[in-house]
C-alpha cells in the first residue's frame, strides 16, 4: 500500500543504495503502521536535476498509501528528510515531498483492488 518514490541527483556510493532502500521501507512501515510486507520503496538515482537555480544535492520525494495521515505530514516530512540527509547527505532545504492518500479502491494489488 505504501510507496515511496525517491528521485535525486545524487548517486550512491557503492553498496549504498539497497540498504538506503531497506532503511526507507521499515521507516515507512513503522511510521505508517502498515506491514512491511505491503511498502514498495523505489530510488531514481543520478537525475538530472535543479532546484532553486542549482545542482546541489537534492531531491523529489512522493510518498503515498491507503489511509495517510494528514496529520501526521509534519512529522513524516521531518523522517523523510532526516533519512535523506544521513544516507546521502541532502540538505532537507534541498528536499520536496509530495504526500497522497489513496483510496482501497484506487490501489491495484494481486489482480485485485484494496
């Protein structure tokens, strides 16, 4: 149900990227409160990209799921963020996240809806 979608100009070390993606599901699980078996977390690395007129590190972030927490967008901002920052050093003033909620019958799973 959860989907995280994170599009940056910075590339990873090598080796960075898979636990940058693990770190990000559970993250998104626990904040959330949804299995994890259910999070789909997706890294489009080395884009092309400018923000404010420049190249620094930056990045797009869109982050949607059943039952999102208006809420609670503060605070997921402000792991999303942070997670950015220590896993591949962007500032979080470098940062927009786009949040979504869905509806059960709007998210397509297993051939089936919601």
């Amino acid at each position: 149900m959860p989907y995280l979608l994170i599009k940056t100009n910075v590339t990873p070390a090598d080796g960075a990227a898979a636990p940058l993606l693990r770190k990000a599901s559970q993250q998104v699980a626990q904040a959330l409160g949804k299995p994890e078996d259910y999070v789909m977390v997706a890294l489009e690395h080395g884009c092309p990209m400018l923000f404010a007129g420049g190249d620094a590190p930056l990045a797009y972030v869109e982050l949607k799921s059943i039952g999102l927490p208006k809420a609670r967008t503060a605070e997921l901002s402000a792991l999303l963020s942070r997670l950015l920052q220590e896993e591949l050093g962007i500032a979080a003033d470098r940062v927009y996240i786009e949040f979504s909620p869905a509806t059960g019958e709007l998210w397509g799973w297993n051939g089936a809806t919601f």
